[in-house]
C-alpha cells in the first residue's frame, strides 16, 4: 500500500508531503506559541519554513535531474521520516541555513557529470559551501566533494584545482565587509565557531539517544547493501553514486568533530542517506521487504518525533 503511494512521483505525492512538512513544522514550533506575538517573529518562522520546502524542492531536483533513481518520491519521503527523527532541527535555522547552501553545492557538483561549464560549476559550488560555513563552520569539509568531483571529472586542467580558492577569497571579502558594516562582532564569533569537540555527551533526555540510536541503525542497514551493490550501478553514474556515499561520511565526520554536538547536526546526512535508501528499495524486488521496511520507517519517525516534544 505505502509502495504504491510513492513508488510514481506524481503532484499529488509532492503535495502531500508538503502538507506534511507543513504540519510537522508547526506541530513542533506550536508548543511554544510566544513567537506568534510578534509579526517580526512570525515572518522568522515562515521564511524558515519555505527554506525548509525549498530544500526538499532542491534534494528531488537532484535526483530526478541527474538520474540518482528511478521515477518515485522515497526520497523525499525518507527526507521527511529524517527530519521528523530529530524534531529540533525545524527550529535551528543555523543549521536549516548551512544544509540550504549544501543542497545547493551537491546539485552543482553532481551535474559536473556532463562536464559542461566546469568551472562555474566548481566555482558555484565551493562559494556555497564557503557560505554554509558561516552559519555552521564545519561543514566547510564538503570542500573535500569539489577536490574528488576535479578528481573524478576535469583533473587534468590545472586552472580547477585553484578555483576553490578564488571562491574563497570571495567568500571571506564579502563577510568583511558585512562584518564591517552591520555586525562587527560576526568575525569573532565565526573565529570561535573553529573548535573541535569529539565528546557525544549532549543528550538531554533518553529519548534523544534512542532517535540517535534508530538513526545509526537505519544509517548502517541501507549504506551496507549500498556499498556492495556500487559496483552494479550504471558506470556513467559510478562517480556520483560514490560521491553521495562520500558525503554520508562528510555529514558524519562533522557531527562527530562539531562544537555545538547535537542530533540536529546529522541534518548533512539526510539527504545523501535518504538516496541511498531509495537506492535500497528500488533495489528490493519483494514488494512485502519494501513494504515492512517503509512501515517500519513511518511507525519509528512517529514515535521519534512525538517522544521528542
């Protein structure tokens, strides 16, 4: 029954996934309702919701644009049933911010597969990724993406290899003068956001370490078939089948090394990890393996998200 809900991507499916997103979202920020005393908090709220929309809008772009699966909607419906494990994420717009910017580099670094304009495509992607750090500074390592997509698609034109850097320096002149100009303390608090605490001692209540926990598992059961299954891709879509698994461990190094530890910072994960699970069930010939496997993803989600509140 759910198989059949998702395995077409069709408007309705888009449609009803976004009422959901939009549901959940307020089911969450609705506990607290103070934000709805002030128009300037209210359009925080909203704007942090289309954001939040848009990303969903730019990890199905992804994939339907350079073919990472079949025809269906599981990835944005395992997009969700992520988000809904951590809760709290819906209200850090740090992180909603810096995973927006991500979305926005991997969709370039993807493409590169064409190798049409490659240095807009690098360049586009590293100041992204350069930008997502200033909201969250250590998602900087998705630089390592740029040197294997060189790697994998134009290493030998020397000129790509430097073109992170102009990036960079870009980056860096834009936020001085904005730093300059409207908030001088933006440098410091950037300066001391370059700390590495390797410590998973954060958790506020049990029912974080169990959202944790069903999270790494679910993690370690799709990307182990994944990895033995690589080989069978499509070798026109070998490169970016390794490069979304590259970013699964990009996504965990940086929880793990992140200062600010917390579930919400495993949002980097979310998507690279719901196109590997995608991957899993399009692979699975048994319509019952699907079936339990999305039921049992949906009854977990619920569960999470609720304990959570």
């Amino acid at each position: 029954m759910i198989t059949s809900v998702f395995k077409k991507s069709t408007p309705i499916n888009y449609s009803f996934v976004g009422i959901l997103i939009v549901f959940f979202f307020f089911t969450y920020q609705l506990q607290d309702t103070k934000w709805t005393n002030s128009l300037f908090e209210i359009m925080i709220k909203v704007g942090l919701l289309l954001i939040l929309i848009a990303s969903f809008f730019i990890s199905n772009f992804i994939v339907k644009k350079n073919g990472l699966t079949k025809d269906s909607a599981y990835t944005i419906f395992f997009l969700l049933i992520f988000f809904m494990f951590f809760p709290n994420v819906l209200n850090n717009y740090k992180l909603i911010l810096s995973n927006f910017f991500i979305l926005l580099a991997i969709r370039r670094l993807v493409s590169l597969q064409t190798l049409k304009a490659p240095k807009e495509k690098i360049f586009d992607a590293s100041l992204w990724i350069f930008i997502a750090s200033l909201f969250h500074f250590w998602s900087i390592l998705f630089v390592l993406l740029v040197y294997v997509s060189i790697v994998f698609h134009v290493s030998r034109d020397y000129r790509n290899w430097l073109i992170p850097f102009v990036a960079f320096f870009t980056t860096v002149i834009i936020f001085i003068f904005y730093a300059l100009l409207l908030d001088k303390n933006a440098i410091e608090v950037y300066l001391q956001s370059e700390v590495i605490n390797l410590q998973v001692d954060y958790f506020t209540n049990t029912y974080q370490n169990i959202a944790f926990s069903i999270y790494s598992v679910f993690a370690i059961f799709f990307v182990l078939p994944y990895l033995v299954t690589l080989t069978n891709k499509p070798l026109n879509l070998q490169a970016s089948y390794k490069k979304v698994l590259l970013s699964v461990f990009i996504g965990i190094v940086i929880f793990f090394i992140s200062a600010n530890k917390s579930n919400e910072v495993l949002i980097f994960t979310f998507l690279p990890l719901a196109i590997i699970a995608t991957n899993t069930i399009e692979y699975l010939q048994n319509k019952i393996q699907q079936e339990l496997i999305l039921f049992v993803s949906i009854i977990c989600a619920i569960f999470c998200f609720f304990s959570q509140l």
